[in-house]
C-alpha cells in the first residue's frame, strides 16, 4: 500500500538488470509487450497501476536517454525556452487578431489561452525547480506572470460562469425537476411540487436577467483591465524577460556542470506535497454545502498543476493519467464559483421572492456540481491508497 510520502511518478526508471524479475503482481511498463519494465520493489503507479501509463514525447528523458548523462542546463533550459517562444508567439498571434470577445474575436481569445498556458508553465517552472536558477530573476518573473495571467483569466471565466448559470437555469426551469435537485421530503404532495416548479420558472427568467447584468458588466470591466495592463509599461517589461529568456536561461551558480538528477529532488518534493494535500481532501459522503471545504480541494488543484509541469521538465512529456483528475478539478473550481455568482446575486437589495427562490435552487444546483466533480476525482485518481488515507 502506498503510502502520502512514497514517490511516484518523476524518477525515470531504468532497464533491469538482465535476469531481474518484476514486483510480483506487476506488469513491466507498457504493458506486457511494452520495452522496459519496473525494477524490484517498484512502487511506481506507472508500471502497475490501472489508469497509469508510460509518458511519451520529445522530451530528453522520454526519449529513453539516462537522466544522469545529462546536465541540469540541458533538461530545464530547452523547457523554459519552448514555453517562452511560445508565449511570444501567442503574443504576437493576439496583436494580430486583437478585438473585444463581443465582436467575436475568437482567435484573440484563443490567443489569450495560449499565453496564459505558457505563462503558467514558466511560473510553475520558476516555482518547483527555484533552486537551479536565479533565485532573485526566478521569484520577480514569477510573480509578474502571476499577476499577467489572473489578470487574462477574468474575463474569459466570468464568461463561462455566465453561460454555465444560464444553461443550469434553462435546465432546472423545464416541465419537472431532477429528483437529485429537487429533493422532497416525505408527504410532500404532488400540488406543492407543481406549485415550486411554477414559481421557479416565474424566477428563472429574472434571475438570468440579474445573473446577465452582474457577469456581463464583470466581464466588460476585466476585458478593459486585460487591455490596459496590455498596454502598460509593466506588460511590456514582463514581455522582455521573457523574450530574454527564450534566448538566455539565468541559472544560479554552479549549476552548469551539474547532471540533471539535481531536478529530481524539487520535482519529486512537489510530487509529494500533492499526495499529502489529496491525502487530507475531506472523505467522501461530506456535506456538498459546507463551504469550507473548496479551499483544500483549490489547493489540490494547483499543487496537480505544479507537478503536471514538473512532470514536462523531468520527463519530457505530460503525465497522460493525470489528465482527467485535473479537468475533474477544473470543474470543481468553475462550479464552486458559479454558486458563489448565485448566492451573491441573491443577496441583491429587494429582488422578488421568486427570483431569490431561483437563484436559492440554482445555487443548490451548482453546489452538488461541486460534489459531483469530487467523485469524478475520486474515480479517476490514479493512487488510490492517497485517497483512502483520509
């Protein structure tokens, strides 16, 4: 059984030596047909665990070169200046096709992803392996891409928090009620059912007309702070570290000569500390409104995303089992969201009954969304045993 501090997935394997055999119950990586295999006493998921399999790519390790024949520069320097050019190529992709998302602007938009993707590798990058660059270079471009990519990411979220809302709205307003939303409690008749049904339909369209109105001028404001940071000084300054950066990778002293297992450590530091947040996500049957519990599971999500990237770094490529938990995430973070919307629109001055009654069950909807995309993780979390220790 694995256990929160036990490694997973960052340290490459090597080949057996000939006439070693495998941990009893395992299958060498890949599969039985596949061309390397776990040495003895491997606790890697990745070579014998369902939903695990080998990393593939381009990467200098996924290529099946020794981690020890190379050097700390030659693994994380190509990395930093891939995802740099490729926030330089978004950025000139988004001045191309720069126009507001009303108009339908959908290359800027996609333009805009882009370079919060890059953004967010480089930073997460910066973040994990702190120790093999510049400390002080690492910890102010970090926190510039931080600040650029929760500035980008506004208004494209209040946008699918709107959109979200409104289809829930259209759903819960037809001819019945899920039973899962519309829980009734026994003796409740038939009459009283019909008459919630009704006055949810009277509220579901004042409440998209409220919900409307406080995204989209949300939405109006983050779109002109995106512009405006844009066109700052500060932009441009983050602009031309990075472009530094596609050319020129600011290590700290000594790490030159140093072979690339240096890389490990950080990485598989970060691995660790997101076995022992999932480790500690609340059990599962809790309470779907206790609102107290979205800050461990927001923290799971980020500390998957640091090791996704660490992954890219030591690897060479994703971590393709890892994929589905972190959309389950994703949907966790824009469904708690979304019934934050809710319930603050509710709180509005002098609504009518009905539209609160709308926004009330439109939140109820959102927060078992919530409970929803817990299970989705659950099921789809590769280590299990880190999930049953809670």
């Amino acid at each position: 059984m694995r256990r929160p501090e036990q490694q997973t997935t960052i340290r490459p394997t090597t080949d057996p030596a000939p006439g070693a055999g495998t941990e009893a119950g395992a299958e060498p990586r890949g599969g039985p047909s596949g061309s390397g295999a776990s040495g003895p006493g491997s606790s890697r998921p990745g070579a014998c665990e369902p939903g695990c399999s080998a990393p593939t790519g381009t990467g200098p390790v996924a290529e099946g070169h020794p981690v020890g024949d190379l050097t700390t520069e030659a693994v994380l320097a190509p990395y930093l200046r891939g995802q740099a050019a490729d926030f330089l190529r978004s950025l000139r992709q988004h001045h191309e096709h720069s126009a507001p998302a009303e108009s339908g602007g959908h290359d800027a938009a996609a333009a805009t992803r882009a370079l919060r993707r890059a953004a967010r590798r480089i930073s997460g990058s910066l973040h994990t392996f702190r120790a093999a660059l510049d400390p002080h270079w690492a910890d102010q471009l970090r926190a510039e891409l931080a600040w650029l990519s929760g500035v980008l990411a506004r208004e494209h979220a209040y946008a699918n928090r709107l959109a979200r809302l409104v289809e829930a709205l259209h759903q819960l307003s037809g001819p019945a009620l899920p039973a899962a939303r519309g829980a009734r409690a026994a003796g409740e008749t038939a009459a009283s059912d019909a008459q919630g049904r009704a006055a949810l339909g009277v509220g579901a369209a004042r409440a998209g007309a409220l919900l409307e109105r406080r995204l989209t001028l949300a939405r109006t404001r983050s779109h002109s702070a995106a512009l405006q940071a844009l066109g700052s000084s500060r932009f441009h300054a983050v602009a031309d570290a990075v472009a530094l950066l596609a050319s020129d990778v600011p290590l700290a002293p000594g790490t030159t000569g140093r072979t690339a297992e240096a890389l490990l450590e950080p990485a598989e530091r970060a691995e660790q500390r997101l076995l022992t947040a999932v480790a500690a996500l609340p059990p599962a049957g809790s309470e779907p409104y206790n609102e107290a519990q979205d800050a461990a599971w927001h923290q799971a999500r980020l500390l998957l995303r640091l090791h996704r990237y660490a992954h890219e770094v030591v690897l060479g490529a994703a971590a393709p089992a890892l994929a589905s938990c972190g959309h389950a995430l994703d949907l966790h973070r824009d469904a708690v969201e979304a019934a934050a919307a809710a319930a603050a629109a509710a709180r509005t001055p002098r609504i009518a009954p009905a539209t609160a009654y709308a926004l009330g069950v439109l939140h109820a909807d959102q927060r078992h969304e919530v409970e929803a995309a817990r299970a989705v993780f659950r099921e789809t979390w590769p280590y299990a045993t880190a999930l049953t220790a809670s």
